[in-house]
C-alpha cells in the first residue's frame, strides 16, 4: 500500500510529503485507519531537541483522527467505517495498565518515544525502500493512513468533525485530564495555570467546566486574553510579587497549580502561590535540575509530574466531547487547520505562538 506522509529525515532538516509504502495490512489487535486529521503537538516539535534519542527517518504525529478502514484479528470491538480517535500507545498487561494508570505504562519510552514495535520495524519504507520509523506514539499520523493498536483507538459519535477530534488524545486530554483526574477539581476550588498554550488552555478550560476559580499565568497578552475568553481571570507573568497576587486573587492561595512551562522561576512562584496542602502539577519534563526555593514546600503543599492528565483515555475522549457538545469545553475555538502539505508553516507558525493548536489535514484545505 502507498500514501502520502510527512518525513522528518534529519533533526534540523524540514518536514518533507513523500510517497510511503506499507508492506503488509493489520496484525491481530491493529486497525488501519484513514486518517481525517492530527493535531500537531510540542512532543513532535521536542524531537528536535532532543537529537539522538528519537529514531530517524520517521513518520511523527501523535494527535490523530480518522476512520477505520481495515482491522487484523479480534480488535477491541472495533470495525471498519467506525470513526476514532487515537492517543498514546501502552502495553496493555502491566501492573500500571492493569491498575488503569496506562500513562505510566512499563514500556511507555520505548512504544511511544524510541523505536516503538521493534518486531514491526521493516513494515514501513520510503519509496527507495528505505526503513522508517513508523509508529511514534504507536501511530505515526503526520500521514494519509496510520496502522495503529487497536487499544490506542476510541470510537467516536461518526456525526462529529472527526477531523478535529485528534488532539483531545494527547494535548487537551493532557491539560483537561490534569485538572479533572490529577487534581479532581470542582466547585468552590481553586486553580492556577501557569502558561496559556493548547495544554495550559485545556485546563483552563477543564478547570472553568468543573466550577473552579481560575487563574491562567501567561506571558503573551493575546493569550491571556483568550484565557480571559475561557473564563479565567489573567495574571501576568510580569507582575511583581507574582506568588502573593495569586494569593489575593484566590483568597489565601490556590488548592492547585499546574505548570505547563517547565521554567523553575514559574515553578516555584506556583508553589509559593499555593495554599497550606496545595498540590503542584508538572507536565514537562525537567532535564536539569530544578532547585526549590526555601519554604516553597513547607506546609503541607506537594509537587507531582502527571503525564497524559492520568488519563484512561476510553473514559476520558467521551467526557471531554460530551462537555464540548455541552458548550464547556470549546476546543474547537484554539484549532486552525492546515492542509498536511503545510505542515512546515505550521510547525513555524507553531513554535512562533501564532496558532494554538495546527491541526493537518491530508486532504483538503486548511482554513
């Protein structure tokens, strides 16, 4: 089989559309799914700086949506015409995925970041016959079609744009799922954001849906405008004495903070706006040592890392959508489409701040 896909070949080169050949169709438990659209996320963007550790040549892309085409053996329950939306891929029988934790999969770095399926590495080539790496995030959908475990899939109302579902298996299901799983937050706590891109806004978002007060941190004031939007009072980065105007803003300070910036300035200014037993939550990953600063700890606040918002992504997809349908959770308001031909104006328009969320689309035209 060939199609069309987006070829990162070198960690500073452009994107490339190239003709890809899949060797073979669905194993047991995998689907192939003709993707509608995939959101374009700062994971795919991170593998540039991060030289080395992701294998090249590779089809990247991880926020995918589409319709299932083919399926190979028993597959979840899944058919052919069903509409899903994909998220991160897990082992399925580890302690973490039995205990429903399959974010923090055993084998999550190794399906997810470096390599995927190593069993399955020859099934993808270039039109030279060239390997790729072909299953990042255990679907690769920067690309026409992806071949992806069926137990990455969630079936989804076939009514809805299903082209712009992607990033609720990743980016939103990252920053909402922070705040309703991570957090359990609701009416009457309160919520501090700190950095208003796709996660920091999904959580906004999340947080404002669950009746929280919310406060977005922000350093660009069209974002924090947008927070404003979503229904968060806006603080900007640049305000003087930042821990204690987030106390005065939420009444002795906030239950809970989520940092989505990975910088230790705003890390500990969020500890230090929390309330007696706060709790922190982190989303980057530190890649030097983060030093806290005296006291930030004291009193009962904690400070955690929470990948993928601690999400099931079967229960969480359909709450997300069910809140969207409801008017709560206006995803759609943070997305601009791209046709997948444009995928280096939308990494550069997405590095440059200039859109929230790009969402590619192989066929079509972006608005």
């Amino acid at each position: 089989m060939r199609f069309g896909a987006a070829v990162l070949r070198s960690y500073e080169s452009r994107f490339a559309i190239e003709e890809v050949i899949l060797d073979s169709g669905p194993d047991d438990g995998e689907i192939l799914v003709r993707i509608a659209g995939c959101g374009m996320c700062g994971t795919d963007l991170a593998v540039r700086r991060s030289a080395g550790r992701s294998p090249l040549p590779a089809v990247l892309g991880h926020e995918g949506s589409g319709v299932v085409v083919e399926t190979g053996g028993p597959a979840n329950g899944l058919h052919v015409g069903d509409h899903v939306v994909l998220s991160f891929d897990s082992c399925g029988h580890c302690r973490s995925c039995l205990g429903a934790a399959p974010a923090y999969c055993d084998s999550f770095a190794s399906l997810n970041l470096f390599g995927g399926r190593a069993e399955r590495a020859g099934r993808f080539t270039d039109a030279g016959g060239g390997k790729l790496a072909a299953r990042w995030f255990g679907q690769s959908s920067f690309a026409e079609y992806a071949m992806v475990p069926a137990r990455n899939a969630v079936r989804v109302d076939p009514s809805l744009p299903v082209e712009l579902l992607g990033p609720l298996g990743c980016g939103f299901l990252t920053g909402a799922g922070a705040v309703l799983n991570s957090f359990g937050a609701g009416p009457g706590d309160t919520v501090a954001v700190f950095g208003a891109g796709a996660v920091g806004l999904a959580a906004v978002m999340a947080a404002t849906a669950a009746g929280a007060l919310t406060v977005a941190v922000d350093r660009h004031p069209e974002r924090l405008s947008l927070a404003e939007r979503l229904g968060a009072i806006p603080l900007p980065v640049a305000s003087a004495g930042l821990p204690d105007r987030l106390r005065r803003l939420t009444d002795g300070g906030a239950r809970y903070a989520l940092d989505t910036t990975g910088s230790a300035r705003l890390i500990n200014d969020a500890l230090l706006g929390l309330r007696p037993t706060g709790h922190l939550g982190l989303v980057v990953r530190q890649h030097t040592a983060l030093p806290i600063e005296p006291g930030a700890l004291d009193r009962g606040r904690k400070v955690s890392h929470i990948c993928e918002g601690d999400a099931v992504p079967g229960l969480l997809i359909p709450r997300l959508i069910g809140l969207w349908q409801a008017g709560r959770f206006p995803f759609d308001q943070l997305i601009r489409t791209y046709p997948l031909a444009d995928i280096n104006e939308a990494e550069r328009d997405c590095a440059a701040g200039r859109v929230v969320k790009p969402v590619l689309l192989p066929e079509g035209t972006g608005r």
